[in-house]
C-alpha cells in the first residue's frame, strides 16, 4: 500500500512566504501522490506538539533567514534528535549574532538560495529524489516514475534564475520570424 509523504516545514519569521514556495513545487509535480505537509501553528504550541508534529516526517525542509527566531530553532533540535532527514536552506545576506552562531553551531552544509525559482528547484529535484524511492514507498508506477525524472531533467537544464539579470525586454534580445526563422529588421524593434 503506497504511503504518504509527510514533510515539515521550518522557517524563520522572515521566511514566512517562501512556505508557500515548497507548496507549489509539490503542486506543480507531474504526479498526483499523498502529500501532507505540516508546520507548527502560527499561535504556537508546546514542545510535545512540535515532537508530534516532526516525529515520523519524511523529509524536514529549514528555511534559515536572517535570524533564527522561535520556534525555528526548537524546530531543528527536534529535527536532528528524532533524526529526521533535514535539508538545510538558506538566504544569502547579512544575520544577526543569534543567527550567526546558531548556523555556526549546526555543522551541517548549508544549501543557499536567492530567489522563490530557485528555491522551487531545489525543493523539486530533492522530491524527485525521496519519491523515486528503492521499494517504492510512494506507490508511483513506472510511468509515472518516468514522468517524474523527465520533470526532474527539465529542471536541471533550466538555467537557475538568479534575480541579478533583468528579464523579458528589459535584459535584451532578439526576435525572430517564426515563419522564416529569420531575424527580424532592427526597425521593428523600435516601432510600436
């Protein structure tokens, strides 16, 4: 019978939106699996709560900003004393002291990421990793596997968006004639 998977998302308070980040990627995954995905609540809640809620999750993701803030950092020691499986991501940028010697004191590698894309990448390829499971634990077909690593390799050409280069017209470029595959005349450009 094929099994849920249960992720649990840490994040410090200035990270609050990229949760939703993690959400999209699941959602926007070409197979349909059971997913649930758990964080403590925004009112809080005691420490037996949080080890309820981390004990038997698959994949913990942590979203480190620029300072550790609660309940983050019960969050991780819970994490690592229930050995869970963590992926620890961050923000580039300035931290506070607190934040500073937390990161110092955690003596993991951490995954940097710059921008909601990049994030969503990384969340992406590490979900194709757990669900490509050695016993299939996800219950996903061969079909759907093969859907699933296709996804992941379309990820992993994409060139990683690292928000320092202006998109769209704003960053240049070139216009072609679909029809003729031609290079259009530099008046069009300028005409509107």
């Amino acid at each position: 019978m094929a099994e849920k998977l249960r992720l649990f998302v840490s994040a410090t308070q200035d990270l609050e939106a990229e949760r939703a980040v993690i959400g999209r990627a699941i959602a926007d995954l070409p197979v349909k699996i059971g997913v649930e995905i758990r964080r403590t609540p925004v009112r809080g809640a005691s420490y037996d709560d949080i080890f309820e809620l981390i004990a038997n999750c698959d994949r913990v993701y942590f979203l480190m900003g620029q300072d550790i803030t609660a309940p983050a950092g019960a969050e991780w020691h819970l994490a690592w004393k229930l050995e869970r499986d963590v992926l620890p991501l961050r923000i580039p940028g300035p931290r506070t002291p607190a934040a500073q010697q937390f990161m110092r004191a955690a003596f993991v590698e951490w995954t940097t990421f710059r921008t909601h894309t990049e994030l969503a990448r990384l969340i992406t390829l590490d979900l194709t990793r757990i669900l490509n499971h050695p016993t299939n634990r996800y219950g996903l077909t061969v079909p759907e596997l093969e859907l699933l690593n296709l996804h992941a390799q379309r990820i992993l050409k994409q060139t990683p968006d690292t928000g320092d280069e202006p998109g769209g017209a704003e960053g240049g470029g070139i216009l072609l004639d679909t029809v003729r595959g031609e290079e259009l005349d530099d008046e069009l450009l300028l005409t509107s």
